[in-house]
C-alpha cells in the first residue's frame, strides 16, 4: 500500500534559490495492491512531480510518502536500493528513456548488476526472456537491438519488462502511451489490466480521460498543483462536481458530435492565486467521491 | 512517429563510422601527421644523439652542415640537439598542463552541471573567479617566485588556470543530458551519480571531450612557450621557447643566426597548428551530432 499525506513540492528558480515555484500542494492519497489510481489535469498541473517524488527521483518538501506503513523519504542511499525493488516507473517518452548510444536490453542488464549480480548468465537470460514474454515481446526480435531499430511500443514494453524483472508492488506510469499509436495504445492498456490483475498498484498519470475511465477504478483531478476532485471513476467522471471537472470532462469531443451542432462553453475558473496558501479542503459530496469548494 | 524515430536515432554504431570518416579527413590526418612526426622527433632522436644539450662544442656560431645538422648556437651548443630536447620538453608541458586541466575541467563541469543548485552556484562562481583572472600576470608573479622552475611545476601552474571554459561547456551540456529520462532510468536500476556521470552522460559527449582535450594541449603548449619566451622558462633544462628566449637574448636576429630561432618557432608553429587543424577537421566529422545536442 502505497501512501502519501499532505505532500508539497517547491522547486527552487532563480539565482541562488531566491524563488520559489509550488509545484505540488497538499496532495494525499493511497493506492492498494491491485488497483489503478489515475491522476488527470492540465498541463502543469504537477502530475509527472508527484509521479517523480513517489520514484523519489526528486526530494518532498513536506508531508511524507510512505510504503506498507514505512516512510521512504527516512531511506538513506541503501534503502532506496530496496525501495526501487518494489517501486519502478515508466516514462513518456520511450526514445528518451534509452541511451540511444547503447543498446535497448541494456536496461535489463542495469537490473541485473545492482540486483541479480550473483544469477548466473543462463538462469538470467532465461528470466529475460520470460519477463519479455509476460509484456508481449518476442526476445528474439527486440534483444540486442539498438532503440531506433526497435518501436516505441516494444521500447515501452520492455521498460514494463524490466520493471518486472523486479518484484514490483507499485508502478508509477507517467503518460506512457500518450506517444504510441492508438492500436499499440490498447495494447499496453490491456497489459496494465494484467498487471492489475496481479496484485500491482499503479498510479496511472495521464492527459486522455478515456484512457483514465478505461483503466482506472479511482481517479484524482489536479489543478494549479492541489486535488480538486477525487472519488470513484464513475462518481467522479458521471456526476463532476468542480467547475473545472465539468469543464475538462466538456472538453472532449464526443465521437458523434460536431463543432458546429453545440459549442462548449467553459465555466469561469479561479484564477491562479497565492500557491503557498493551503488549497481549498475537499469535502465529501457523496459515496467515494470528494471535491473542493470551488471559490 | 516511426520517422520520427530513424531521424532521431542515427547516432549508432556511428563512433567506428566516424573513426572512419575521421582517417578519410584531410585535415585530420594532415594535422595528426604533422603533430605525431614532431613527437617521434621528441621521443626518438633524444635517444640517439650522443651530445647533451647544454654540451658546448669548439664550433661556435657555425651554420647548419652534416656535423651540426641545425647548426651550433653563440656558444657552441648543438641546435639540434636542444631541438630535439625541446620538442619532447614541449609535448610534455603540452600533455601535462592539458591533462591537469581537463581533469579538473570535468570534474568541476560535471558536479556543476548534475548536481545543480548551490553547488553549481558556487563552482559557476569560482569558474567565472578563474576565468577572468589576468592569468599572465599572476603566472609571471607565481613563476618569478619559484626559484627552481621545472617543466612540471610549469605544467601545473598552466593547468591550474586553463580549466574554466571546458569546465563552463561540460556543466552546460551536462545540464541539459541530466534531465534526460535514461538517467532517471540508471537511477531507479540503483546506480549512483559518479557511476551515471561516467556512463550514461560523457559518453554522449565524447566527440565534445575529446576536442578540448586538443585545444587544452595546444593551448598549453603555446602558453608554455610564451613563458618561456619572456624567461620565465624552466631554469634546468632547454625548451622550444627558452632556445627562442636564449636566441633573442644573444642578438642572434643581428648576428645572423637565423638557424638559432627559425626550428624551435617552426616547431611551435607546427604542434600547435597541427592541432588545430586536427580539431578543425574533427569538428567537420562531429558536427551534426555537436549540433544535436
Ligand atoms: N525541475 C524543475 N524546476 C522548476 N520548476 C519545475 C521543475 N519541474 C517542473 N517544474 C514546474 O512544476 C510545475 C508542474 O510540472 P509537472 O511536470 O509536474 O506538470 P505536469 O502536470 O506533469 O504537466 P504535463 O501534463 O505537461 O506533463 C510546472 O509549473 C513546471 O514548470
Ligand atoms: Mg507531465
């Protein structure tokens, strides 16, 4: 079970840290074992920061994270070692996330090296080859490969491979199939129900709602770096209860609906005020289903 | 998406394409040519004289012939002989006082650059502090104190001053290949920082790296030289720019000695345009990727 209470981000700009930018404010929430938790919101919205301090490749300001109960920002540099074992991430942007100078399954052998040095070679290709399997790849069509020979579905597919080679409980995956195409989205899609199925917790960051409806039972909507709505995905996505939900939700174009037949018209927001000010509390407004006051 | 993706990526198994491209480049194989030639000559032809460099034979002020091949000085020491000590002095000096500066280049630059921050603040600060140092005039006042000047000692004052703008390029590249998502990757597989520095960022920038290592050898050739030139040069032994100082200092421009000055300034010439050159020749081999980061 996966944790986090009253997380803050603050990023440092300017000279010397003159400046500060409240990227993330008061974010708390959960995802147990077997569940997909989407978080959606616009861009900026602080959905790749929370994904990166759950991976804890940046630092939490304040509040804590915590896995089975333990705080993970306590962990010195050994105990982020074992944190990896059980928390790994997929990216967005499967080109990036291979050295394009070596290739591709050198990211299972990175695995390998700091986690399995002792496993000898035959007993290691064979569990890399099984974990390719697991994710739909052949082994023999995509090892040894360099990344530009290789799709951006199979890279991504091999990122979840090697994130299996490890007995993961949580996957924190960050937009990874905004960059593939819609058939190879659905794919990968169904491997993460899989996975679910498994006993994975995933925190699913994502633009598309669909997508978010699709995979997850739970969602969160973030604005300007706080939560403005929670709850079940069909409570929160039926009945959308804060104004920028409802105007998110209008925004997407319906498959039988033209541009002509009804034109959207959004809802005045709130502007973009004092981020080091706690954000507006969210109050419970039905079963499973949290909003906050919009002001 | 897919062309997007072979327009991205040629960047494989290009470094042996490049190895190949790089040989077929004239100015790289002009410029290495010349720059191996005078090292052998260091290398070499010290082994094989028989005369010490300081040795001072009965012909004095002789011009070049099969006994002196660069002549004799004033005082009758053999110029070939000192040529040769010279040339090896030289590339010494060059190799030393480069090396001393990348190394601290890198280190400064890579810090900098990955971690960012208060330390890249700091260390921009003492880079910017180096960098507008007047170099000469703190070399003459550190070099006029040291009695006894070495080529060493002059390698690692030269070195100590000459880091600041490779250190300023690799924080900069640095930077931007930090924040690349497979260095996120080797972290979440464990690795630490020195262990990603050294494998996932430099040798992206390998062609970047080994171009200043050029520069820096020229570089510190050529300001060894002026050193020597204006006498702060080694006191125990001989040198392309002490011979220049030496010949200077005797009127050898009025005696007509031209064999005196003319091989160790070519010589100099030579090195440090060979080098260049090589670099020239390298950044045309280099280029696309240079601009692609
Ligand atoms: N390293 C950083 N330094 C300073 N500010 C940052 C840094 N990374 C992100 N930010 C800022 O934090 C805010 C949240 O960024 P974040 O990447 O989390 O947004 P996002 O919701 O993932 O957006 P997108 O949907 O575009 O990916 C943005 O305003 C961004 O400019
Ligand atoms: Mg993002």
């Amino acid at each position: 079970m996966l944790e986090l209470e009253n997380v803050w981000k603050s990023y440092r700009v300017g000279s010397l840290g003159s400046k500060r930018l409240t990227a993330v404010r008061d974010v708390s929430f959960t995802i147990a074992p077997g569940e997909v938790l989407s978080v959606v919101g616009e861009s900026g919205s602080g959905k790749t920061t929370v994904g990166k301090m759950v991976l804890q490749l940046i630092s939490v300001t304040r509040g804590t994270i915590r896995l089975d109960g333990r705080d993970i920002t306590a962990a010195g540099k050994r105990g982020l070692r074992e944190y990896y074992r059980k928390v790994q991430g997929v990216f967005q942007d499967p080109f990036s996330s291979y050295n394009p100078i070596f290739k591709a399954d050198r990211v299972l052998e990175m695995v390998r090296q700091t986690y399995f040095p002792r496993v000898g070679r035959s007993e290691w290709q064979a569990k890399v080859e099984e974990s390719l399997q697991s994710v739909g790849l052949d082994p023999g069509a995509v090892l040894g490969k360099y990344p530009h020979q290789l799709s951006g579905g199979q890279l991504q597919r091999m990122l979840i491979a090697r994130a299996l080679l490890l007995d993961i409980e949580v996957l924190v995956a960050d937009e990874i199939i905004s960059m593939l195409d819609a058939s190879t989205r659905i794919d990968v899609l169904n491997l993460l129900g899989e996975l679910k199925e498994r006993g994975l917790a995933v925190l699913f960051v994502t633009h598309d709602l669909s997508l978010a409806n699709y995979i997850s039972e739970r969602v969160i909507i973030m604005r300007h770096g706080a939560v403005v709505e929670t709850g079940a995905t069909a409570k929160v996505f039926g009945d959308p209860r804060h104004p920028y939900s409802r105007n998110l939700l209008a925004s997407v174009p319906q498959l039988h609906t033209k541009w002509a037949d009804n034109q959207f018209h959004a809802e005045e927001l709130e502007p973009d005020g004092d981020r080091d000010r706690p954000p507006a509390p969210l109050t419970k407004v039905d079963e499973n289903h949290w909003a906050a006051a919009a002001g | 998406m897919t062309t997007d993706a072979t327009l991205k990526s040629d960047s494989v198994g290009e470094s042996r394409e490049r190895l190949y491209f790089a040989f077929r480049n004239p100015k790289v194989v002009i410029g290495l040519a010349i720059v191996l030639g005078l090292l052998l000559v260091g290398l070499i032809a010290p082994l094989l004289l028989s005369a010490e460099p300081t040795q001072q034979f009965d012909a004095k002020s002789a011009s070049p012939s099969g006994e002196h091949w660069f002549g004799t000085t004033y005082f009758g020491n053999d110029v070939f002989t000192q040529f040769a000590y010279g040339i090896r002095s030289s590339f010494m000096v060059g190799a030393l006082g480069g090396g001393i500066a990348f190394v601290i280049g890198l280190t400064v630059g890579f810090t900098a650059g990955y971690r960012g921050g208060l330390v890249d603040e700091f260390l921009n600060m003492l880079t910017n502090v180096v960098l507008v140092l007047p170099a000469l005039v703190v070399l003459i006042v550190l070099s006029t104190y040291l009695e006894n000047r070495g080529p060493v000692s002059q390698a690692i004052i030269i070195g100590v001053f000459s880091w600041p703008w490779v250190a300023r390029a690799v924080r900069a590249q640095t930077f931007t290949l930090r924040n690349r998502d497979y260095v996120d990757l080797a972290k979440l597989s464990g690795k630490r920082a020195p262990q990603i520095i050294v494998r996932e960022v430099m040798p992206n920038m390998a062609s970047y790296l080994l171009m200043s290592v050029i520069l820096l050898f020229g570089g510190a050739i050529l300001f060894a030289a002026m050193l020597d030139f204006i006498g702060l040069g080694p006191t125990d032994s001989i040198s392309l720019g002490s011979m220049m100082q030496q010949s200077m200092a005797w009127s050898a421009l009025h005696l007509g000695l031209w064999w005196w000055f003319v091989p160790p300034g070519l010589a100099i010439t030579a090195i440090v345009g060979g080098l260049y050159i090589t670099n020239v020749g390298l950044d045309e081999v280099f280029n696309p990727k240079l601009r692609e980061m």
